[in-house]
C-alpha cells in the first residue's frame, strides 16, 4: 500500500493500515442499518456504506428504502462516530445526500457505463468537497472506467478512489463476475496517484469466495477494500449469498495484509506480481472454456447418438485443425505446439461423445 496515494484523505480516513469501506447491501431498516453499523464499528471500520437506492435487473425486487433512508445513515454516524456514504446514480441522488450531509458517495458500475449519467452526477457536485468511490464499468471497457474519473475530477473533486468490482462474464466462472485483474492493472498505469479499491464481495457473488478474492487484491497492491457486511446476511433483501456478516469481515481482515512497499521507485508494470496474476486469471480462464467446450461436445456426442452418425468425422477436425493453425501463426506461435494441445483436446472430446449418455 502506497500511502502517498491518500494524500489529502488524512481527515477523512486512517491510512496506517489497510482501507476499508463496509456496510450492508442496501439499507433496508433503520434498525438493520444501526446494528450492522455498531457492530462494524466495534470491528475498527471507519467508513459505513450502504445502497440507499438500489438499480435492480429486473423491476419488482427490493429497489432500496430510498431518501427516507438517508436519516437512518447520519443516526449511524451519530452513534458510531463512523463516516457514512451510498451510491447515487443521478443528479437528484447527489443533490438528497449533500442535502443530508453524508460523507461520501460511489458511482457504481451501470452508472458508469453511460457518461450521460456521470456528467449529470460530476454537474451536480461542482462546488461540493465530497470524497468519491468510482467502480468499473460491468463490461471490460477501460475508456468509460477512465472518463468516469475524468469527469468527476473536472468537476473539481479532489479526492477521488477507484473500485474495482470485475467485470460480467458470459464464460462457466465460479465467481459472480469475472476478476478481470488486468482492467485494474491499466488503470493503476493511467492514474498512479489514485487510490484504488477492490470490491471482493461483487466479483465473488458468494461469501465463501470473498476472502480470497481479498487476498488477491492484497497481493496486487490494492489500497483498500469495498465490502458488503450484514449483520444478517441471510436475511437480506438483495445480494445475500455474498455478505459478510460482521464477525466473518473481521475475521478476514486480520488473516490478510496490504503488501508493503517494498519497491517504491520500480515502475507498476515491472512488478512480477501483476504479471503472476495476469498468468493465473488466462489460466482460469482457459479451464472454464474447456470445461464449457467438452459440456458441449457431450450435447454434440448426445445428437449424434440419437441420429446414428459415427463419432469420428476426420474431414470436420481437419478443417478446425487447419483453421487453429492459420490462428497461430497469425499470433505468432509455434505451430507443433498448437497442433499437439489441440489434438489433446479432440481426443478428449471424442472420448465425452463416446461416453456420452452412458449410465
């Protein structure tokens, strides 16, 4: 951890240790929000999130409490002493929480994909010293993830905190979204001064993933963290399966640490931990496309069972075995190399179609 990146933050956060933003999901009662508030508090948590209005899906699930919540975030502050902040996705969001004197605000990643909507929220706090949280788009664009903080930051806010949350993923993952680490790694290239977050409890979607989603962050030099807790989570009216509750984020915390800065003058790019990282995320995702390709050669082996058509069909894997190649030596790779993995491959998928539908 950088401390040099907080500069400015010194009355709004302790930067001796490691970052950390929790709360629950969203505010659902002023109860929920002072007992998990209380509790986090006591866990040494400093800053207090929750959604006070939530973009859902699809309509008819819980869309957030709404303004009336907004009281029950400064009771929290008055009681715990903590810093207080939700999300706003508009104008209007931004004018109710200046209005109520909250702390500080998130722009969260559907907000960030439409620059309308950010240049209406960086209009709207022109003239307002209020620290900013901006996530990552939902889909791996670096440019909307970019001009987000450029809009803000023109707006002349100057305390501004980048989380990244993962991006969607249309691939088999055991996360709820994909890690993406390699978005965050450029954006950290882009802007070295920006604090940056990671929010473990969105790319995980499960609690049992979320403390080694931190742990990861942790090893790539992230500042802080961005973490849902509940004081009980299976209760919640939205995104239950990945809260902590306020025990468990404790826990967590003191089995992970921020990495020291042990190269302070090295450039980013040159730490072999990012690019560690970066061979780990190719590597789970080349397992979950084969896991996704051999599920749809047993589909394959299922039709041709049914329709009596022989397995092996040398003329089909000729033509994909040339088509791989031809890729290859466009990347420029070694084409035995290719030839021998992909052969590998084929082999395993007629040995899924073989057995296919066997008891």
């Amino acid at each position: 951890m950088d401390r040099s990146r907080f500069d400015g933050w010194e009355s709004f956060m302790d930067c001796s240790g490691l970052a950390v933003v929790a709360g629950p999901c969203s505010a659902e009662s002023r109860e929920q929000v002072l007992r998990t508030a209380e509790a986090l508090g006591k866990a040494g948590i400093s800053l207090f999130r929750a959604g006070v209005w939530k973009p859902r899906t699809r309509p008819g699930n819980f869309e957030g409490a709404g303004d009336s919540a907004l009281p029950w975030l400064a009771e929290a502050r008055a009681v715990t002493g903590m810093k207080v902040g939700t999300e706003v996705a508009s104008g209007k969001h931004v004018e109710a929480v200046l209005g109520a004197g909250l702390d500080f605000v998130w722009i969260g990643a559907r907000t960030v994909t439409n620059p309308f909507l950010v240049q209406e929220i960086a209009d709207s706090m022109k003239g307002a010293d209020i620290p900013v949280f901006i996530k990552n788009p939902v889909n791996p664009d670096l440019e909307l993830w970019a001009g987000a903080i450029e809009r803000i930051r023109h707006s002349g806010i100057g305390r501004i905190a980048a989380v990244h949350r993962g991006v969607t993923s249309y691939s088999r993952i055991i996360y709820r979204n994909d890690p993406h680490w390699q978005m965050a790694i450029a954006l950290r290239l882009r802007f070295p001064a920006l604090p940056m977050f990671c929010d473990p409890s969105h790319i995980a979607g499960d609690r049992k993933y979320v403390g080694e989603i931190a742990a990861k962050a942790m090893d790539l030099d992230f500042d802080g963290l961005f973490i849902e807790s509940h004081i009980e989570p299976r209760e919640a009216l939205s995104d239950a399966a990945q809260q902590l509750t306020p025990d468990d984020l404790s826990s967590l915390l003191l089995s992970i640490k921020p990495k020291e800065n042990r190269c302070a003058g090295s450039p980013y790019r040159e730490s072999i931990d990012q690019l560690r990282a970066k061979i780990d995320e190719i590597d789970d995702s080349l397992v979950s496309l084969l896991a996704e390709r051999m599920e749809t050669s047993g589909k394959i082996g299922s039709y041709k069972r049914r329709g009596s058509i022989p397995i092996l069909q040398g003329s089909r894997w000729d033509a994909v075995l040339e088509r791989v190649v031809k890729q290859a030596e466009a990347y420029g790779l070694e084409t035995g190399f290719v030839t021998d993995v992909f052969n590998r491959i084929h082999r395993a998928s007629i040995e899924r179609q073989e057995h296919c539908g066997d008891d």
